[in-house]
C-alpha cells in the first residue's frame, strides 16, 4: 500500500457552517472535467463556485436570507444528481446547477428542518422530533420518534427490488437507527452510541445497496447492513485514541488501490482515512487534526483531473482541501525557495489582498474612535455564536465540554455549584488558574483558562461526583471590542455518570425502588430527567415507559420503568438506588405529590459491587505506589552509576516505565479518593436502608481501605 503525502489547499472563508452543509456537483464532462463546490452557511448564503488556476471562480451566489441547516443533491433513478436542494427554517428550496430558483416548499412541520434527504421524486425531511416524507411534494408518511432525530437518509431506489418503495433509516440519539416502512417504525438497529451522522457505504449502498455507515457522537463509526427482517453488523470501529465525534462520512479512492477508502471528519478538527484488509475490515492510513471543527468532508476531483481531493468545511467557515498532488519546492544554491510562476503570482496577489484588508482595518479603526469620542455614540454589544458540545465519554468516565468560536477566544471562566475535577487535555495550551472559593456559599470551583493568541477553540475535560447535583458555567469572552462575555449553563445531574443502554444483565443481584402516588406519567418523566442524562425532553408515547442505564465508571447497571401513578426502580448497586430516593423524594415534595417509598435491598448487590470496584482499587493502589518510589528508585540508580542488576526486576520495571506511571497518575487526579468516596457511600446506604447510622465507623472503614484486603474489606460491610 502506497504511504499517503496529502498537502492543504486553503480556498476561501465563508459564514459559519451546519453539519452537512457542503457538497461536490459532478463533473459536466470532457469541457468541465472538474466538480464544483456548493456550500450553504448560517447567514442564509448558498454559493456555487469552482477552482480555476487555484482561483475561486463563482458561478451563482445568493444573498443572506434564513439560516441555511442543510444541502442536498438529487436527480432521477440512476442519472447524474445535479439538482440542488436546501433546508432554511421550515422551508425547501431547490436550484439548478446554474443558480436558477426552481422551487419553494413549505412543509408542514411545527419546528425548523434539522435534516435533509432527496431521492428522485422523494424528499425526507426531520424536525427534532418529527419525521415527514414527501413525494411529489405531497405527504405521504409521518412518525413521532421517541427522541431526537440527528440524521436521515435512505437505501438508493436504483438498487431496490421495487423503486416505488422507500426505506428511510433514522439517526437518533437514543443510540438507535430506526428503519422506517411507511409512518412505521419496521425494526430499530442498536448502535454503541448516539448516531450523529449517516452515509451510504461506498457512496451507493454496496453491492446490493443495502449497506449503511454510520458516526456516533462519543467518535465510534460502524457498518450495519439492512435488510428487510433484520441488521447485520459488519464491523465497528472503536474511539481507541478519544478522538471528537463524527460529523461527516465520505468515499473515496485516496490510496489508488482500487478499493474505495472511507473518509471520516470530526467535532475535534480530526480527518481520517481508512483502507481496507483482505477481510474488508478497516485500517487507519492517514490523520491530521486542524484547529477548527469539521462540519462537512466531501472527496472528488476538484483543483485538478489527475489528483482527488477531500474537501472540508469548518465551524468557522473556511473551506480547505487535502490534496494527493505533490507540491514541489525546488532550493536555489543560496538556500532560498524557488516557486514556480503559477505559485508566486498566486503569493503576489495575496499580499496585495492582505496590504488591502491592512488598509481597510486602519480606516474602520479610526472611524471607531471618533465615534467613540462622540457624545452622541451609542455602544453596541457585538454579538457571536457559540459552537459548543457537553458529552459524557465512556471510555474514562469523564465530560468533555468544547467551546468553539468564529473569532479567537481571550479567556473562558469556569464555574461550579458542585464538586468537579478538571482533567488534564493534551491538545489544550491555555494557561489555567484557580481562584479560592468558599464550599459553603455554593462555589466549588472557579478556574480560568487563558487563551494564547488566534485560539478559537477550547476542550476541557470534567470528572463529575454521582449524588452530587448542581450546574457547571462557562463565560467566554472573545478577543472583541467593546468587551462582551456570553454565559453558558450546563446541568450536573446527580446520576451524571450514566449512559443509556439497551441490553441489561438480568443474572446479577438486584435492589428495588418502588414509588407510588397521585402523580402523572410527565410529572414523573420530568424527575427521572432531572436525575439521569440522555433522556428525551419529551414523554414517550404509550402507557409504560422504560429506559435502561449503565454506569460508566464502575458498570453497574439500573432499570427504570414508570407509568401514571407508579415507579420502579432496579440497580445492582444500593448507592445508585440510594440516590435516586433522596432526589425524586426532594422533587415530589416541591411538587407537594404524596409518595409512598418502598426499599427491597439484596444484600448480595453490596457484595457485588464491592467485587466490580476490587479491580480499580487494587490498580489504583499499585499505581499510587509504584509512583512514591519512582524518585527514591532513580536516587539509587543515580548512586549506582546505572548499574541495576541488584535492583528486583519489579524495580527494574519501574524505572524503565516512570514517565508513563507518572503521567498517567498526572491524568487521574483524585481517582483513588473517588473510589474511597464510593465505597464510604455504599458502606452508609447498605446501613441507611437498615436504619442503622454508621457514620462513626468510617475511620475504621478508612484504615482498611489503606491497607486494602478483598476480604477483611467484605468482612467488615457484614458488620
């Protein structure tokens, strides 16, 4: 396999971009061999231009009008797709290849279009909620989904056994693909994460145009085949190195092998391309990481016909490309570069571009201050959007908040009602300082990040405490004149460190939390969403509701079916149950809603626990203490003149792997205190529930757990 050289191209700066925003038309053929870029952005402009001599040649551009969402092509069965179609509020708009307005359709939805997908004579369009398909602009089907719709898309009909039969497949948020038939729901495909984005495999489905790809939000991407009774998964591709999650998919032959290569973009500036083995199983072959998010990646031939290009959008609006065509530099004797004619008129012209905007800031600059110094000025507050994204990681049981702007940030301040750690993010060069705070004015944390200049994206990553339940703020303030700040609230809910899921171990011990009393299906939807993430704000439709958890810090697990007027609650772990009392307990009572609380504990659960925890402590420990004796170990081997045949292979170890422990200690501040937080709170519920208030022996409890024993630890919980 040939290594992959890919160089940047810059082509222009637009407007701030959706998802999905962008797209390649095909080539007209042999007097336009190259294809042409089309890009919606958020201040309503749709523009069509193509690359001649590197230059951006425009063919049409419209004037700003509503945010543009998203950017379709579509055409008939199997012929060239080169109709343009584009979702702005609650409306679609289609154009010719030429710019001329051909259409303008206002569907019936209550909410703007979040998602887009034209196939022949088909439109399918999603709201947040609401799934409409269109034929022949006339409304044929529709669906409430159960949560949030993020993507949607459809097996091509040129593949299809009947071309009058549509398949939609929805991406939604509760890490499912539904596969529609009709205003049905025909089957639900069950994804490691929630499904963020979708693309036919290949650009055409595959051999039977029945394969799907799909990206989730925490960066997983997987192949899922869908036939018509049920899903076959191909293969799954893990988020190994806790890359951003995935906004956008595309096909290409990068690696001339003659085998399409998947191209994935990310929420974290990341650009992948994956080749495939003999098995069909996909091998990373080239990453670069930019500074801003992607939001669109589209490959094709775009500069030149003999080179393809991966063409990506950002958040903040630059357009750019990665191309397989070498860019040569020759050196003269003295060592200067040499470019050749095409490249230097090209630097030429930007300098006399650049000298120009130089001139035009020192004018607008001037024209500021004389009227700052007017008594009749009025100051306006400069108004900005902000790119953000609050998630919960699997992997390290950790939130990661990324806050991203079209402008550079100054400085993002930090504030918390609850107790959070801030975690160390590699990527991340802003100086952080902590400011005191005072716990019993509820101000936990107060840190600011400084930003070095031209940053325009910030990613922190935050560990939260279950049980405890509050909001986390974020100030930021860009690099602006006049000063301006924006505040962001994020809630910290008190099982934040739960993630959705839908297959549960049913051969583990349970505990039992039962609620009855006069209240309504809604009223008791709205506290399960105040205690747990990933919940839709919605109630689902029916008279029984349930949704599934695990815990992604220690991987118990907790069940939760409710209806009007009764609630049931199962976990293998008594804290989680413990918790969940306190709170709806609290949210019921500010309702001023009667409830009767019944507890059934398994003992057997505490036990349990104590086992899934036993591994991550026993780690920790051993971790803690290999790094106490790192300074000590490298005193002796400096007496020794490193000569370390006397020191214990162990010690050996040690040393040769020091910078790895101490790094790896660096990144999980607290984790050892964290696990003694949860065994402290499983010791306290376990006897709660008993009546019983052993809050005197956690000193003993304590002493144990630093000298940490499986079974005098067990010995103790019996009490």
């Amino acid at each position: 396999m040939m290594e992959l050289n890919l160089s940047r191209l810059d082509f222009c700066q637009v407007a701030t971009t959706s998802q999905k925003c962008m797209h390649l038309l095909p080539a007209s053929g042999r007097k336009d061999p190259l294809q042409k870029i089309l890009i919606g952005d958020q201040s309503g402009v749709l523009q069509l231009f193509n690359m001649k001599k590197r230059d951006v040649n425009h063919i049409f551009k419209t004037l700003p009008s509503t945010r543009i969402s998203r950017v379709c092509l579509g055409g008939p069965i199997g012929g060239v797709k080169e109709k343009i179609f584009v979702a702005a509020g609650p409306e679609v708009k289609g154009y010719t290849k030429k710019g001329k307005q051909f259409l303008t359709f206002a569907t019936n939805l209550s909410e703007d279009i979040q998602s887009m997908h034209v196939e022949a004579a088909d439109l399918l369009v999603t709201g947040k909620y609401i799934f409409n398909h269109y034929r022949d602009l006339q409304d044929i089907n529709y669906h409430y989904s159960t949560d949030e719709i993020n993507d949607i898309i459809c097996l091509p009909l040129e593949k299809a056994e009947n071309q009058e039969i549509v398949t939609p497949i929805l991406a939604c948020n509760d890490r499912t693909l539904k596969i529609m038939k009709g205003s049905d729901v025909l089957y639900e495909v069950e994804v490691p994460g929630p499904a963020n984005v979708l693309e036919l495999f290949c650009k055409d489905g595959g051999e039977q145009g029945d394969e799907v790809v799909y990206g989730t939000s925490d960066g997983r991407v997987g192949l899922v085949q869908i036939t018509s009774v049920s899903p076959v998964h191909r293969w799954t591709l893990e988020n190994a190195d806790s890359l951003g999650g995935v906004v956008s998919i595309d096909h290409q032959d990068i690696t001339a092998d003659g085998l399409m290569d998947l191209i994935v973009g990310r929420d974290d500036g990341t650009i992948e391309i994956y080749g495939f083995d003999e098995a069909d199983e996909p091998l990373r072959r080239f990453k670069q990481t930019f500074n801003e998010s992607i939001t669109s990646i589209k490959a094709g031939k775009v500069s030149h016909t003999d080179y393809d290009e991966i063409v990506f959008t950002t958040y903040a609006g630059s357009v750019t490309s990665l191309t397989t065509e070498p860019q040569t530099k020759e050196i003269s004797v003295g060592g200067e570069v040499k470019y050749s004619q095409e490249n230097e008129s090209k630097i030429q012209s930007l300098r006399k571009e650049i000298e120009g905007l130089q001139k035009k800031v020192l004018v607008e600059r001037d024209r500021y201050q004389s009227l700052a110094n007017s008594s009749t000025a009025i100051s306006a507050v400069p108004g900005f959007n902000i790119n953000e994204k609050f998630v919960l990681n699997r992997d390290d049981a950790s939130y990661s908040l990324s806050l991203e702007l079209q402008m550079p940030i100054d400085h993002v301040l930090i504030q918390s009602d609850v107790p959070v750690d801030l975690l160390d993010v590699d990527k991340n060069s802003a100086v952080i300082s902590f400011s005191a705070c005072e716990p019993n004015s509820g101000n936990f944390l107060l840190a600011t990040y400084r930003c070095q200049a031209n940053t325009t994206r910030l990613d922190l990553k935050i560990r939260t405490i279950e049980g405890q339940h509050g909001n986390l703020r974020a100030y930021v303030t860009p690099r602006v004149q006049p000063k301006t700040c924006q505040m962001r609230l994020y809630q910290i809910k008190p099982l934040s460190l739960h993630q959705r899921t839908h297959t549960l171990d049913e051969s583990r011990p349970t505990s039992k939390l039962t609620l009855t009393g006069q209240f309504s299906a809604a009223e008791v939807h709205s506290w399960v969403t105040f205690c747990l993430p990933e919940l839709p704000e919605r109630v689902p439709a029916g008279d029984s509701i349930s949704f599934q958890f695990i815990s992604t810090f220690l991987g118990t697990q907790l069940s939760c079916s409710y209806q009007k007027g009764e609630a049931v609650f199962l976990s293998d772990n008594i804290s989680t149950i413990s918790i969940l009392k306190d709170v709806l307990s609290k949210e019921a009572t500010k309702k001023k809603i009667k409830l009767n609380v019944s507890c059934d504990v398994n003992d057997l659960s505490v036990e349990h626990t104590l086992t899934l925890l036993h591994p991550k402590l026993e780690y920790q420990l051993l971790l803690a203490k290999k790094v106490q004796l790192i300074d000590a170990l490298k005193e002796l081997q400096a007496n020794e003149d490193s000569n370390l045949d006397f020191m214990s292979p162990e010690y050996r170890q040690i040393l040769e792997n020091a910078e790895q422990l101490q790094l790896e200690y660096k990144k999980q501040p607290c984790h050892l205190e964290r696990l003694y937080g949860m065994i402290t709170d499983l010791f306290i519920d376990k006897f709660k529930f008993k009546g019983v208030n052993v809050k005197s022996k956690v000193p003993q409890l304590l002493e144990i757990l630093d000298n940490y024993n499986m079974e005098n630890l067990k010995t103790f919980f019996e009490g």
